[in-house]
C-alpha cells in the first residue's frame, strides 16, 4: 500500500511562516452535501406507523403525510411545500435508521420554468444615479 504525502499548509502571522499538516480526522472527513429538500427522511430513528398519500397524489403545503413513531411518540410528518408524491421508499410497519429516504416530492412550482427578469439600462442607470446622490449626502 502506497503512502498517501500529507497536505502541508503554511500560514503566516504576525510577521511569523507557521507550518502544519491536516490531522487524520480531517482527511477521513466525508464531505458536506447538499440535503434535497424534495426528499422527506427519517430525522430519527423510529417506526412508519400509517401512510396517508399514494404515489402520484398532488399534496399542499401543512397537509399530513404520514405518521412516523420514534421514541414512543407520535410524529405526524406534513408536506412542507405544495407538489406530486413521486415516490414512497418504505411501507408501514417497517422500522428505519436514522436519514433513510422515505419519501420523495416533486414542488409543483420547480415543473413551471423561472422568467427571468430585465432590466432596462436606463433604469440601472437610475438606479446607480440615485446611490450616487444617497452616498454624497452621507445616507448609505
């Protein structure tokens, strides 16, 4: 096996070269992902006690989805924004860790495709104009 060369960082301080190396913690780190907010997961470790949707049903903002039990309490899980279910990953009855994909929802507004907004030269031109007069007369 191949001995991998340590990341030598140097740093200077106070007028000082201060050279270092990243501990192993940090080079064994898994890196930072983005979360999907589409995606509804497991946030602890529990039972799904009832599904409340079917997969293609149209879902609003608030409405309740399911019920997920975890230590010995009831969690209703609700839509967090209005869409379609695309996909149920688990059934009822089925006990899961902790940040298993359960169940999968398409926003209704990311099918619709985003206008871009323009503006006019001559009114950046205003806009500039105007921060021009608020910063002479010292109002930031």
């Amino acid at each position: 096996m191949e001995a991998v060369p340590k990341q030598t960082i140097r740093i200077f301080v106070g007028g000082r070269n201060y050279e270092t190396t990243y501990t192993k913690k940090y080079e064994k780190r898994t890196p930072w992902v983005r979360p999907n907010p589409e995606e509804i997961k497991s946030f602890i470790p529990g039972t799904v006690e009832k599904i409340m949707v079917k997969t293609g049903e149209h879902v609003t903002a608030g409405q309740e989805i399911m019920i997920y039990v975890a230590m010995k309490m009831h969690n209703i899980i609700r839509a967090p924004f209005d869409g379609t279910v695309m996909s149920i990953a688990v059934e009822e009855g089925r006990k899961l860790p902790r940040g298993v994909v359960m169940m999968v929802i398409r926003r209704e507004d990311a099918a619709a495709p985003k206008k871009k907004s323009r503006i006019s030269m001559a009114s950046k031109r205003k806009m500039v104009e105007k921060r021009k007069a608020k910063r002479a007369k010292g109002k930031f």
